[in-house]
C-alpha cells in the first residue's frame, strides 16, 4: 500500500478524477467538485489539487469516510451456506466443500473466516487476500450477528447472563447483545429462538455458550457479519456484494483495530468457526 496522496505530479498513474469515475463514484465533474471540497483522501490525507494522480491497484481511496473499490480485478462475494457444507476448499474426507460455489466465478476465491458444518449462514468469499486476513484476525473482532434456536425456554435471566458474561474453559466470555425472539413448545419439546451479537472469533463459541446457560444449540444461523446482511438470500446461492456493501466492508477492513476498543476485549482463534 501506498504510504502517500498518490503519485507526484510528473509520475505515471490515472487522474483521481478519471479512476473515480470508472468506478462509478459519480461524473468527472462532480468528483472534481469534491476534490476542491476536500472530501476525498487518498492513502488517508485529504486531497484538493485536481491534478492528483494515483495507481488504483495501489492507492486506497475514500470519499466521505467511505472506501472505494479501484482494484477491479478484486471479487467480493457472499454466499448463504447451508448445513452439511464445511468451510474448506479441498475437505481431505471426501465432505461436501466450497467448490461446488466459488466455481461458479472465473476469479479464485477465498473464505473469510469459518463456519463449522453444522452452521449455516453469511459467508464471504473473495479473492481479496489482504482483506481476508485482516477481517478474519482476532485483534480485528468482526461484529456478527447469529441467530440460534435452542433447547428449552429461555428466560430473561438467562438472557442477562449471557450480556453479563459466563465462565467458559478457554476463559470469560460476554455476548455484545441478546435477546430472545421466540418460545416454542411444538410436538412437546420447548425450544427457543434467541438472537446473539458477538465479536468473538472463538472455536464453536455460540454453541458453547448456550451449553453454558443449559440450552444446547439445535439450529444456527449468521445472519450478519460486520455491515453486511444475509437479507433473503436462500440456502445454497451466492451473490456479489453491491457498491455500497462493497465500500462499506472495504471501510471497516481499513480501519485500524487498535481504536476500537471493542475488538482488544477478545484474543480468539484466527480459524473463527461456529
């Protein structure tokens, strides 16, 4: 990554302008018009000369605090993943993996983080290796949304023990947010839907924490991770992520972890699975 505003003026690159506007920003001339306002910055420093030119493979730009993708070649992808589908590329016991979905794209992609095989929900597949190292790492503490359907009828103590935090044997352990959405006694068994906001990279840490609290995990589901929602995006299918879900990943992945305060709280496993 460039250290810099760009490349000097006498220097190859592509105007700040030009580079904004392939990108679908807005037209040259409104972008210049932000230039002057001093709403763009490039590799962090605010940018007003109209003669500013960059390397968009190189140089990271954002316009009002929200990243822009220059780098085309870089693929961001979500997908639903179902139940029975283990988050590996090459599973070395012959069990259903990823291939069957990052085939469908002619790029080479990534996961970013797990989800163990039992768990279904919002998974992000890139070729992006940076970004995907950063936002998997534990010290960067992803926000992630779960919703989980357990065992028995959750109480609102129960609930207040899990934001409180519990004792786990990898050490405390508190969930950012709960809440329970629903109570069910179908076919003679209570269960319960409850909804968890973590920033845990932890191995398995939704279901052990349930276990904790006496309501073992019968289903789960991540519906959000950072700013992006899974939304009705079925079991099973993929989709790219829009511009805006696009800037907005690329913002928090340039955000330096270090003020956050949220993110120092919890040291887990850089292989985060649930």
């Amino acid at each position: 990554m460039s250290g810099g505003t760009g490349l000097e003026g006498g220097a190859e690159g592509v105007r700040l302008q030009k580079a904004l506007a392939n990108a679908g920003v807005a037209s040259r001339r409104v972008i210049e018009q932000y230039i002057v306002e001093g709403r763009i910055r490039v590799n962090g420093r605010t940018v007003t000369e109209l003669g500013t030119r960059i390397d968009p493979e190189h140089d990271l730009v954002d316009v009002d605090g929200t990243a822009v993708q220059l780098d085309v070649s870089k693929r961001y992808v979500m997908l639903n993943k179902p139940t029975g589908v283990v988050s590996s590329l090459r599973d070395e016991k012959g069990r259903p993996d990823l291939r069957r979905f990052t085939k469908e794209w002619p790029e080479r992609l990534y996961n970013v983080g797990r989800l163990d095989a039992d768990t279904s929900g919002l998974l992000i597949l890139t070729n992006d290796g940076e970004l995907a190292h950063v936002l998997a790492h534990p010290s960067f503490g992803v926000t992630k949304v779960y919703i989980a359907k357990v065992a028995g009828t959750v109480t609102p103590h129960t609930i207040a023990r899990l934001t409180r935090g519990i004792d786990l044997e990898d050490g405390p352990i508190a969930a950012d947010k709960a809440r329970l959405l629903d109570t069910s006694s179908g076919g003679g068994r209570p269960s319960s839907l409850v909804e968890l906001t973590l920033h845990s990279g932890r191995n398995r840490i939704v279901r052990r924490m349930m276990a904790a609290v006496g309501h073992p995990v019968l289903e789960l589901v991540r519906r959000q991770f950072g700013p992006l929602h899974l939304g009705t995006l079925p079991a099973g299918r993929t989709r790219e992520l829009t511009k805006i879900e696009r800037g907005a990943l690329l913002t928090l992945a340039r955000q330096d972890p270090s003020t956050d305060a949220s993110s120092s709280r919890e040291q887990g496993s850089v292989q985060e699975t649930e």
